[in-house]
C-alpha cells in the first residue's frame, strides 16, 4: 500500500466518523426515548452501502482501491458496533430485555438483510 492510500483511506475514514456524527446527532434530535434508533439507522444504512460497494466491485464496475477507500475508510468510519454493543449492554443493565434482545439480535439481522440487498443490487447494476 503506497502512502497516498494510506492518506486517502484515513481521511475517508474521518469523514465517515464526521458523517456518522451528523446523522446520529439529526435522529437524537427527531425521536424521543433510550432506544438507539440513531445507532440502528447508522449501521444497517452502512451495511447496506458495503454490499453495495461490495457487489459493484465484483460485478467489476468499481475497482478495488474504491473498495478499500469507500469500504474500510468511509463506512468502516461511519458503522458502530462498538457503540452498538455498549447500548445493548446498557438495556440489559436497565433491565430492558426486549429492547436489549431487539438491538443486539434484530439490528444485526437487519443490518445482514440490507448488506445482501446492497450486494445484490450492486451485482445487477
């Protein structure tokens, strides 16, 4: 990896953290309660641009160092499970089954449901 790459992967990356930080803050501001809607939307739109980005790779419309820029830099910057994990944990601590099991177990289906939507689109195109 040269390090022009290296450059341009870490400020997609930033940007995808930035972007991230923007629509988090947009949904806080729209929906009442402790449930993490906001982290919801934020990972299952990011897996549904990485199968995207992943299927327009192998349909060969776009090319590798796109993959790594788009994919690892920007989404990787935008996606959270990390704070996915800690809210989840934080329900159960709270006692919120339901809500804990929804979005540790349903934000994860549904995030896997949009990534194979986004590859097969990306494929068809």
């Amino acid at each position: 990896m040269i390090a022009l790459q290296v450059v341009v992967l870490c400020v997609a990356g930033g940007i995808g953290a930035a972007l991230r930080f923007v629509v988090d803050g947009a949904i806080r501001t729209r929906t009442s309660g402790s449930y993490p809607v906001a982290t919801t939307v934020v990972n299952v739109s990011g897996s549904l641009l990485l199968g995207l980005v992943t299927g327009l790779v192998l349909g060969a419309h776009l090319s590798h160092g796109w993959q790594l820029v788009v994919g690892t830099g920007l989404l990787g910057g935008y996606t959270t499970f990390s704070t996915a994990s800690v809210e989840t944990v934080r329900l159960f601590e709270e006692r919120r089954y339901l809500a804990a099991t929804m979005n540790g177990l349903g934000m994860l289906l549904l995030a896997t449901v949009a990534a194979a939507a986004g590859y097969a689109l990306g494929l068809l195109l």
